[in-house]
C-alpha cells in the first residue's frame, strides 16, 4: 500500500490533495525564508503559527494555518515525506474532499491537545498532528476493517506509530501534545466515518429489499 510507484504526473492526478498539501508547506516554507526564516518566532508568528504565551490568546484561525507551517527544511522535508508516502492511499480510501476534511480536522485537534497541555510558553507549527491522525486510521482499520488493511501494511503502521511516540519522546523540542492530540482524533474520525458507512449501506441494503420486482405484462 505504502510502495509509491507512480510518476509524479500519476501521483499528481490519483492523489490531488495530498500532491496539493506538500505544495503548500513548500510554497510557505519559500515565503518564509524569504521574508525572514522559518526558524524565526516572529516570522512564524506573522505567517499564523500557533503559540502559548502569558497573557495571549491565540486566534481561532492560528489553529488550522499552523498546520501549513514548518520550523526549518528538516521538519518540512520529514512531514512531507510521510504524507507523500503514508497519506496517500488514506485520500483514495475517503474520497478527496473527506480526506481533506479528515486531515484538517486532525491537525485541529493536535494544535488544541497542544496548547491545553503546555504549561510553558511555546511557538509550534507543523503537519505532525494531522499526519498522526492519518496514522491513527490505518491502526484503527487494521484493527476493526481487517478487510481493506493488508498484513503487511498493518505491521508497517504498527512500527512507524510506536518509532513516531518514541522518537517524540526521546527527540527535544518535539511537540509530543499535538502528535497524541491528532493521533486520538484521528481515531474518533475513523470510528465516527466507518460508522456513518456502516450505515449508509444498511439502509442502502434494506431499501433494495424493500423494491419489489414487477414482471412486465
């Protein structure tokens, strides 16, 4: 599932949002160093990241733009990569607009996770959140829709998940709220998705149960 094989024309047309994302970190990760850098607080702060601060709110709005942000090439080249490779198939599973949903969505509640949980003032930015949530549904549809999930695939989710928390854990100044943050609303969605399918195709099922076939006279 994993194996990205396409050409870059290919990966363009089958997986237009995810190609569409890495665009957008690019295209600010640019606007960002031109300006000034993106390892700069009050750049970051002007391009919309998040931030925890002593008698400062953060604006609504900073919860989804922070999303696009990076801190430097290596935080943009690392979440890039996994969305290039991980994301991908999750947008053909859902549909482009549910994904795209589902992405933003995830990082929104990784962005709230983090600033309920830091005591100390910080700045973060980052696709961390929301790629933790795509992370979340391919765990939690290896686990409850064994179907559309092979063996492999689900042991390569299962490493990549514990080697993310670790690696968050061991890593300074990775922010570890907003990867369990997205990661637990990854999985509500998918719970919350799978069941909206499960039901849409029973009532599906009992309407065509329901059609009676009338011979032609």
């Amino acid at each position: 599932m994993f194996a990205r094989r396409e050409s870059l024309k290919q990966y363009i047309r089958l997986y237009p949002v995810t190609a569409s994302l890495i665009v957008i970190h690019l295209l600010m990760m640019a606007a960002m160093e031109w300006y000034g850098s993106s390892k700069d607080n009050e750049t970051l702060l002007r391009f919309g990241a998040m931030f925890g601060l002593p008698g400062f709110q953060p604006e609504p709005w900073r919860y989804v733009s922070s999303i696009f942000l990076h801190i430097g090439f290596e935080h943009l080249l690392f979440n890039s990569f996994a969305l290039y490779v991980f994301a991908a198939p999750l947008e053909r599973m859902l549909g482009a607009w549910r994904y795209l949903l589902f992405y933003v969505a995830c990082g929104i509640a990784g962005n709230l996770a983090s600033a309920w949980l830091h005591r100390d003032p910080y700045i973060g930015a980052g696709a961390s959140g929301a790629i933790y949530g795509v992370y979340a549904a391919y765990l939690y549809l290896s686990v409850f829709r064994k179907d559309l999930i092979d063996y492999q695939t689900k042991q390569t989710i299962r490493t990549i998940v514990i080697i993310g928390f670790v690696y968050s854990l061991l890593i300074p100044n990775v922010d570890i709220y907003a990867h369990a943050g997205g990661f637990v609303g990854g999985l509500a969605l998918a719970g919350i998705i799978t069941l909206f399918v499960r039901r849409r195709q029973r009532s599906d099922t009992a309407g065509n149960a329901g059609i009676a076939s009338v011979p032609d006279e």
